[in-house]
C-alpha cells in the first residue's frame, strides 16, 4: 500500500508540529513557492537552452520545443539530484527522488510554459535577438511557477513531490 516510497524516503515530512493541524509548515505557500522556484530553476535553464540550440540550429518550432521540454527535465532533475546526492543517496537512489520530487512539477511547468509559446504570435519564429521572442519566454516561465505553486502546495501536503527531497535535507 505505501508504493515502496518506504524504501527510500525517511519519514520526516512534519518537521513543526506532528501532524494535528499544527503541522501544515511543509504544506504552506511558502514552501510551496520555494519548491516551485527550484523546479523552474531547472526548467528554465534547459527551456533557455533548448530554444538557443533549437533557434541556431535552424530547427522547426516542434523539433525546437521537443529540445526544450527535454532539457528542462534532465536540467530539474539533474539539480535535485546533486542535492541529494550530496546528502548520501547513491546515485540510483537520487534519480529515484528526482523523478519522484519532480516529475509532476516540471510537466505543469512544461505545459504551461510551451503552450504559452507557441500561443504569443510569432513567438517561436521570432529568433534569439528579438525582445518578442524573450518576452514571451519571461511571461511563459512566471506564469508556469505562478500556475504549478498551488500544484506543488497540495503534493507537498500529501508527502508527495518535494516533500520527498525535504526528507533528505539536513
């Protein structure tokens, strides 16, 4: 019934309070919001990334967004996994976190972001030097963190998304 979240994730998800009400500091705004950040940390740097490889390379809109969504993925992982790893976890066991902290997180970031994108007109076309093209690159990340801090709030709640990388940090 756990779903081996037993095997690797210390429970220590109320770190104020034990769980009567007086516990909801791991699930407030907050925290949330902290989490969020650190996700779009990650997902920015590869959404940058992308979208500069994808621009110079000359690659078409969906080649260019489908480099992006790939690198915000290795990039937010990658993050929470050198934390982890930094506080003993092998790294096996880190990548098991990573996907488990972050996976819904960078998704709702991706969809958010990438949609917005490809909605603001001539966006995607618009090349690296163009204020349009940074921009809506700006506008689609704040409203990604702005839309996925309610999404990480209520994960967190449940001991879920970066509540299991909160059990690793000292």
């Amino acid at each position: 019934m756990d779903h081996s979240a037993h095997d690797h994730v210390p429970h220590r998800h109320t770190e104020h309070g034990g769980g009567h009400g007086g516990g909801r500091g791991d699930s407030s705004w907050r925290t949330a919001a902290q989490a969020t950040l650190h996700c779009l940390t990650g997902c920015a740097i590869g959404e940058v990334l992308g979208m500069i490889i994808g621009t110079a390379a000359g690659l078409h809109s969906g080649a260019t967004v489908a480099l992006a969504i790939a690198l915000a993925f290795v990039f937010g992982y990658a993050l929470t996994m050198r934390g982890v790893l930094r506080a003993g976890l092998n790294l096996r066991q880190a990548l098991k976190v990573a996907l488990a902290a972050d996976t819904v997180s960078i998704a709702v970031m991706e969809i958010i972001d990438n949609i917005v994108m490809i909605a603001v007109p001539g966006a995607m076309d618009a090349g690296l030097t163009s204020v349009l093209f940074w921009a809506a690159l700006a506008f689609s990340l704040a409203l990604a963190f702005v839309l996925t801090v309610p999404v990480n709030r209520r994960l967190i709640a449940k001991g879920r998304g970066h509540a299991v990388v909160h059990a690793y940090h000292h």
